[in-house]
C-alpha cells in the first residue's frame, strides 16, 4: 500500500511537472475512452489554457515521482470547473484523489469562486463517488451546458 502520508500537493512548478500532468491523464483517458481535441489542447499546454487565465493545476508527489493531478480552470462569474483529475492506479484509493479536490475546490474558494463544476463519465463509479463523498451534487439535463467531450455523461456542481 503506498505511502499517503508522504505524498504532498502543490501547484505545478516546472516542465515536467506538466509533462506528468499530460501524461497521467492521457494514460486514463486512452484506457477508457479516446483522447479528444479538448483532452489534447489542456494537455499540451495547462499553463496557457488552465493557469495564465486564471485557474491553477496541482500536483500529488510522492518523492520525486508525480502520483496524481488536477486542475481548476475558470468558467467566468465566479465558477470554476475541476478538469483533468488524473491519479495513478496504484496510488488509487488511498486519498489522493480526495486531497487533491479538496486542494482544488480551497484554490477556487481563495480565487472567489462561489460553484465548482464538472464533468465525467457513469462507467467511472469509483470517481462518480469520489465527487459525491466530497459534496458535489448531480446537475439535472436542464441545469447542463454543452461539453466539448463526446464522453461527458455526468455534470456535477458544488456551491461554495
């Protein structure tokens, strides 16, 4: 069983932090579903496209290896959406994911967001969970927004 105690998050300092970013989540993304343009334009440049706009992205080291990340990209008056949550599978269900939510959802708070959205699949029962345990609630059909993923089939919300 890994370490979690030992694993520590932070935002996104160096190149290859975000090659790890790009890189965890194109592994998941690839074993279930297939990268999209949305998937490869945050990926390829999460400074640009997350933080210079004003969200941020964070890291879970274990180590000097990157275990699992996040971002928090804003959507305007006040509501940012989490993307591209990626942690490792072994380092899965210890935590992590939960940390770095909660790291994610006190950035967006501190930036002045009052709602954190976002999207996901159904057959990911574990991360589905995961959002619901750590307060997001379902949107219904007419509370959505058009996804740019041809897989997002869940939208959830939390009110801050």
């Amino acid at each position: 069983m890994p370490d979690t105690a030992s694993v520590t998050i932070a935002d996104l300092a160096s190149p290859a932090d975000a090659e790890a970013f790009r890189t965890l989540n194109e592994a998941w993304i690839s074993r279930f579903f297939t990268l999209e343009d949305e998937d490869r334009k945050l990926l390829g440049d999460p400074v640009g496209q997350i933080i210079e706009p004003g969200g941020a992205v964070f890291v879970a080291r274990l180590g000097d290896d990157v275990v699992g990340c996040v971002g928090i990209a804003p959507e305007g008056d006040g509501v940012f959406e989490l993307v591209k949550m990626a942690v490792a599978p072994d380092h899965q269900g210890h935590g992590t994911g939960r940390r770095l939510i909660r790291a994610a959802v006190d950035r967006a708070r501190e930036l002045g967001a009052h709602r954190v959205t976002l999207e996901t699949n159904a057959t990911l029962a574990s991360a589905v969970h995961l959002y619901e345990t750590s307060g997001f609630r379902h949107l219904g059909p007419e509370e959505r927004h058009p996804s740019p993923y041809v897989r997002a089939d869940v939208a959830m919300v939390l009110d801050l």
